[in-house]
C-alpha cells in the first residue's frame, strides 16, 4: 500500500475510499436485503394489520422515513417509464410538474444506478457512491492545497465519512454536498491557472450538483464557495496580478454550469413561480435553524439519542450530525497553534461562521437570513461546510505532526489543548446531571457491546454516549502524546491515526442506514388499494387519523406512485400556490405549509373541496369511529373507503360560467357551501360563447375519458349547444388541449382545475402537457454542454502541447 501510495497517491486514495465506502453499507448489499427504511410504511394503514413480526412499530429508522415516502417512490415511477423523461406526475396533488421537484432527482448522477441495476440492490450502491464522491474531491482539494499523502488521505477520510455524510445518504441533499470538495477545488484552479481547461471542470460540477435534486442546497454551498475565493483572490497579492481573467473565469463557470443543469432548473424555477414557497418559507424560517445545544454533538454524536431511542421530538440525527471523530478535532486543533497562516485562520473561521448560521446564533444568522435567498432556505444546513473545513485543519493538523519538527513545535501547547478537548464534553455532560451510576452497566453494553437501549432511557443514553467518547478520545490523546514524544514514527503514526478515525466513524455512523430483508421493503396491494386502484382515473384522498395510537399518515402521500392511483395529497416542495391556499383555507385550516396537504379532516367543507378536484373515494383508518351517512363501499382489516356525497366527476360539461375577479374571489366562491360546481363554472376572464350567471337555462351535456394518461388524456363530449368540458386536474403553465385535432385554450376555472371550451356536438377533446420549461431546458443545457466540451477540448490541447514542447525542450538539453 505504501509503495502504491508513494508512486500514484490519487489511485491508492480512490481504492481505499472505495472500499471503505462499500464496507460501510454491505449489509445493504447482501443478497435478499437492501438499504432502506421503507418498512416504516407498515406503520400505516393499509398495511399496519399485516406487519411482519420482525418490523417495529415505525421501522428500522423512522428518521428516514423522507426516503420510503418521497425519494424511493419518485425514483421508481421514473425508473419505470424510461427512456421517456418524465415531466408530469399525475398521482399526486391532483397533477403536477415532476421536473419542477428538484427532489424527483430525475437527472442526478447518483439516479443512475437506480434506473440500470434491480432497484433495491442500487440503494447501497447509490450511497457508496455519494460517499466515494465526496471523499475523493476532499482529498484532491487538500493536495491542491499542498497537503502531503497522510494529510489528504485524513481530509477526505473525515469529510466522505463524516456522521454528517453517512446519515445524509439516502436524501438529494448529499448528491450536492458531495461535490462540495470538487466545487473548492476547481474553483482553486480557476483562480490560481485560469484557462479553458479550469473553466470547463468548475462547469461541469457545478452543473452536476444542480442536477443533484436540492436548489437550497446548493444556493448555499455555492453562496460559501463564491465569497470564500473571491474574497482569497482580493486578498492575495499575487492572486490580484492578471484580476480580471480570474474572476472571468470562475464566474463565466458558475453560469455556464447553472446553464447545463437548465434542463431541470427551468421547470424547477417555472414551479417555484407559481408557489407560494418563497413566502411561507421565509415566515417559518426562525424554524429553519439548529438549537445551539446541539453544538455538543461535535463530541457526543448520540447524546440526544437516534431512530426510536431519540430522546425528543424534533430533528432526526441528521440535521445535528456534526460528529467527524475525536482524532480530527484534535489534529485540527494542532493545525491552527502549529502554523498560524491566514488560509487556516480563514478555514476556521468560515467553519465557525457557517457552525454559528446552522444553530442560529446572532449576529451572523441575523445577517444571512436577510439575503436575497437565503431567509428561505434551512440554513441549519450549513454544518456541511464546517464539516470540510474541520476535515481540512484535521489533514493539515496530521502533515504537522507528522513533519520533522513536529516534536519541538509548540508541542505543550498542542497537548493542552488535546486534552482539554477530551475533558469538555465531560464536564459540559456532568454538568447535566441526567445519569448516574446505577446506569453504568446498561450504558457501557449501549456504547460498546452494540445493545439498543430502551426508548426513552435518558440516562442510559446519554451515558453511553459520553462512554463512547471517553474511549475514543482517550486513544486519540495517547496517539498525540506518542508522537509528540518520539516514541512512534510518522508513518506508523499516518496509518494508525486513519484506523482509529475509521473505527470512529464507523462506529457511529454504520447502521444507521438500516440494511432490511427486501421482503419488509415492499408493501403489497391490499384489497383496500386494489379497490381504488378499479376506480382509476377517480381520485381519492385519506381522512386524518384520530386513533391515539395510529403512528403515520394513512398511504402516506407520494406512496400512490408506486400503487398507481390517483391521490389528492402529496409531500412536495414547492407546491402550486393556489393548491396550497385551496388545502390551507379550505380544507385543512392553520396547517404548516411543509404538511399542508398531507390528510384531510371530515368537515363539510373540506369534502366539497376535494370534490372540486374530483375525490371520490375516502380512505379512513379501520380503528376510526365508521362515518355516518352510509355504509362504506369498501370495508376490511386493512382500511375502509367512503364515497364522498360531494364529489364533482373527474371530466364533465357545464353550459354556463359565473366570471369573478380574480382568484381570491374564484376561491372565496367555490368554496361556498352549497356552490353548484357541476351546473357552472367560475372563471377570471369571461370565456367566449359560454353563457354567463347560474341562471342560464340547463343544456347539460356528457362527457367520457377515453384515455388518462401521465401527460396525455382524451376526453369525448357531447353538448347540446357550445359548452364547456372541466377536467378535475391541477391547472398548470404547459398544458395544452386540442378538440377534433385543432388548437384550443386551456382555461383555468373553477380556481385551480382545467377546462376547455367545446362546441355543440359530439367532439374529441385531447389534453397534452408540452410545456416550454421543458424545451427551453434541454436546448440550453444542450448548448452549455457543447460548450463546456469545446472548452475541454481545447484546454487539453493546449495541455498536451505544452507536455509535448517540455519533452522537446528536455529531450534537446540531454542531447546537448
């Protein structure tokens, strides 16, 4: 290994990344498992009768639970209709743009796997990937900035390995922080060799992060990696000689990388404009923080427990992962008394800063709030770029200890403050006083003989997780000290050092993906969802649940994808503007915006607004009263489904139209109790042909859906005099209508749903989703892509030329 590491150090770094990463989820890879938490769903009806005794009431990691309900299943419907690209969803939210989710992750890299291997083996693929990625960029970027091997090798061990990374995995978060290292790096490039070659990898990646599925996420990295160059640049004096090619270089990267990644970003942004997320973000976004106690999770990963032993409700693990292991902390420590340079100080200084924006200290979190952006983005989220800025100072710390003066330089110093790292969190948890020694044998099994402790046992816990702390520290400590003191050399210390933060990290991060029998990752289709799915194209929605003891929603939303059925909630953000006041007023009042349209109540006007949009069937939990009014058109163990007496039909013809001014009073009106939404229309703009007022006389016609497909259906009418055909589905910018073949406007009535002007007569109507977004996308992704590969090529030209006049120039010195 040391031979291979001396003669290709980029190779034997790759390998053993590789390795790790694939170490770290083989559980995931065994034959018949897979790595998911989507047994969580057997926690809701329809499948909460048919557990399987090995599952626990909310799965193998409920914190996860984001991945079985919306990451998995929009992987899957895409996966299912390829080669076609996908760009209307129309199971859930009554219809809606699939590419304007960035979290749909269509074109992610890390989707690739998914799309070509069996769907539950890629899983632990996926992640490995996402982890080797990561790793990999870090260690480039600490040998651009002049780390030897060990040093490099540390900096992408802690940041690819992280607790931050690992529980990140299964969300599109980490396909863009794992470019983060890349984006450091290339932007190094740009500003220091500034040339075609620089600019079309600064392209390249940021396009690719893009693409990763989560637009806040990467305003956020970029916002750092852009201010933090440019800012090194300025205050550079070699840097500042030949300025502006510098800066023309990295910031013609930037747009030209945010152009290849159009195909996805212009749906995204078309949605995001007809959302109300800006705004509901940026009123909630005092929630978008960490508290600040959380910053003892820099040394006690698990002092607030994880999955069923948290110790409270709130964020999952994930969202306070600021655990790298003992040994980093105290390397970077190291980093900064060893050799005070102003790169490490500027290093530790935006770790600090982003650490102090992600717990929501002040003043910096008052400040960046108030950027154009950034009041709506989780801002909590920043903690990734303290986690590759201590994995930085940790590589640095690790070449300083391992220099020739690494035994004179400051060396007391460096031990107090090693020292002192292990005792803080020590005397900070005494302080708290939740444990004591009757919790000592428990805590001990918890920490180190790998035993779940009970739920809710806080001293058990929190003990254990100090324990584990004591352990790891202790031998980082002792490892430092034996350096220090000459009694290892720096070889022995490099390699030992790696071990003992690879047992570090893998303690606390292998596991918490769980790796379950693929058997418990698929929920089947009980009689219940049988039953809707004979319904199809009708809609359904389920009631919330008042059984105490019921733990998630019924069919959780965005689940219907994979089922195949037409459901009227949906998790996703953004979300359509008008769907969401219709949901917020109408339907379930005072919800938060983030589960606004996740289950519905049994209130009167709730049901006439999902009979707006064409629910017919209500799924109730079985444990719930049965709704009075009638019997139930489907009742089992597994669930009940109600008709609802409100329901308007998914297509049907009305003769007149009531025109109002606007979509507060379109809303105010059809949410009017009583409101005869199958007789007229209400319409913003007064639709020619169509007569006004409810008053006109009936000529009601018919209507039959033909087909009813993702980005396509046709509908058959028949209408005694010109009228007009309502399809119960979303309205949205990019559908387009035909009748008999010839072009016609698709009207938004009735608020939020769609409809088509028909004349008298029997007529085919045909409805296609063909939105501009999409070709727009694709022809400026297509052009930024053709001109980052000119770039490239000419930048490897000149490359190679320059090779080829060196050989020349070296061959003729030899010669002469």
């Amino acid at each position: 290994m040391r031979e291979r590491a001396t003669r290709n150090p980029t190779l034997a770094a790759a390998l053993l990344y590789l390795v790790l990463a694939f170490v770290m989820f083989a559980p995931g890879l065994a034959p018949g498992r897979t790595l998911s938490a989507s047994d969580y769903l057997w926690a809701a009806t329809p499948w909460e009768a048919e557990r399987p005794a090995g599952v626990a009431g909310l799965g193998s990691n409920q914190e996860q639970a984001d991945a079985a309900t919306q990451f998995q299943p929009a992987l899957q419907a895409t996966r299912a209709v390829l080669p076609h690209i996908p760009r209307w969803d129309p199971y859930i939210l009554s219809g809606r743009s699939l590419l304007g989710d960035p979290q749909s992750a269509v074109f992610s890299p890390f989707s690739v796997p998914s799309y070509i291997l069996p769907f539950w083996d890629s899983l632990a693929v996926v992640a490995a990937l996402k982890l080797f990625v990561a790793a990999l960029g870090a260690f480039l970027l600490a040998r651009a900035l002049g780390m030897r091997f060990g040093g490099s090798l540390m900096t992408g061990l802690v940041f690819g390995f992280s607790l931050w990374s690992v529980t990140w995995v299964s969300w599109p978060h980490m396909s863009v922080w794992a470019f983060l290292p890349w984006l450091c790096l290339l932007s190094e490039r740009c500003v220091r060799r500034p040339g075609p070659l620089p600019f079309a990898g600064l392209a390249l990646v940021v396009g690719l992060q893009f693409l990763g599925g989560h637009p806040a996420s990467s305003l956020q990295v970029l916002g750092v990696v852009g201010l933090f160059w440019v800012g090194r640049t300025l205050l550079s004096r070699e840097l500042r000689q030949r300025l502006a090619p510098r800066l023309l270089t990295f910031f013609a990267a930037l747009v030209v990388g945010t152009a290849l990644a159009a195909v996805a970003l212009i749906p995204f942004g078309e949605l995001l404009a007809h959302s109300s997320d800006a705004t509901a973000r940026a009123d909630a976004s005092d929630l978008l923080n960490q508290p600040a106690r959380y910053l003892l999770g820099i040394f006690l990963h698990d002092y607030w427990g994880r999955k069923a032993g948290a110790l409270q409700f709130g964020p999952g693990l994930e969202e306070r992962a600021y655990y790298v292991a003992a040994l980093p902390l105290m390397l970077g420590a190291a980093a900064l008394v060893v050799r005070r340079s102003w790169t490490r100080i500027a290093v530790a200084a935006v770790g600090a800063a982003a650490l102090a924006v992600a717990t929501g200290l002040p003043p910096l979190y008052d400040l960046v709030v108030k950027l154009p952006g950034f009041d709506a983005t989780n801002n909590g989220r920043f903690a990734v770029v303290t986690i590759l800025c201590l994995a930085v100072l940790a590589g640095w710390g690790l070449d300083e200890l391992t220099a020739k003066d690494a035994a004179i330089r400051r060396r007391g110093l460096v031990l107090g403050i090693a020292a002192g790292l292990l005792a803080l969190p020590v005397v900070i948890a005494l302080a708290d006083r939740e444990f004591g020694r009757d919790a000592l044998g428990t805590a001990l099994k918890v920490a180190w003989a790998f035993q779940d402790p009970a739920p809710g046992a806080a001293a058990v816990i929190k003990l254990a997780s100090l324990l584990e702390w004591l352990v790891l520290g202790a031998a980082a400590l002792v490892l430092v000290v034996l350096r220090l003191r000459g009694r290892l050399g720096a070889a022995a210390f490099v390699a030992i050092a790696v071990a003992l933060v690879v047992l570090d990290l893998f303690k606390a991060g292998m596991g918490y993906n769980p790796a379950i029998e693929e058997s418990n990752a698929v929920q089947p289709a009980t009689p219940a969802i049988r039953y809707l799915q004979k319904q199809r194209p009708e809609r359904f929605a389920a009631l919330e649940v008042k059984k105490a003891l019921s733990l998630a929603y019924p069919l959780p939303p965005n689940v219907a994808m994979r089922y195949r059925v037409y459901d009227v909630r949906g998790y996703v953000i953004p979300t359509e503007e008008r769907y969401f006041e219709l949901w917020r007023r109408a339907i379930a009042p005072g919800c938060y915006y983030l589960f606004c349209t996740q289950a519905a109540p049994l209130e009167p006007r709730a049901l006439q607004a999902l009979g707006l949009l064409g629910v017919s069937s209500l799924l109730q939990h079985p444990g719930d009263p049965p709704l009075e009014g009638g019997p139930p058109a489907y009742s089992g163990p597994d669930a009940r489904v109600y008709p609802n007496p409100a329901a308007l039909p998914r297509a049907f013809v009305v003769d007149s139209q009531e025109v109002v001014g606007g979509g507060e009073a379109a809303l105010k009106r059809v949410t009017t109790p009583g409101f005869p939404g199958r007789e007229v229309a209400v319409t913003e703009q007064r639709i020619e042909g169509l007569p006004e007022g409810t008053e006109a006389p009936l000529a009601r016609g018919s209507a039959q859906i033909l087909d009813y497909e993702a980005e396509r259906v046709a509908v058959e009418t028949d209408a005694g005099r010109p009228a007009l055909l309502v399809l119960t589905d979303s309205w949205f910018p990019g559908w387009k209508a035909t009748v008999d073949g010839e072009d016609t406007p698709v009207h938004r009535v009735d608020y939020v749903i769609r409809g088509v002007s028909v004349p008298a007569g029997r007529h085919t109507v045909e409805f296609r989703y063909e939105p501009a977004s999409w070709r727009a996308g694709w022809i400026v992704s297509g052009l930024a892509l053709l001109t980052i590969l000119l770039a490239a090529a000419i930048g490897w030209r000149r490359h190679r030329a320059g090779e080829s006049m060196h050989t020349r120039a070296t061959t003729g010195m030899f010669e002469a």
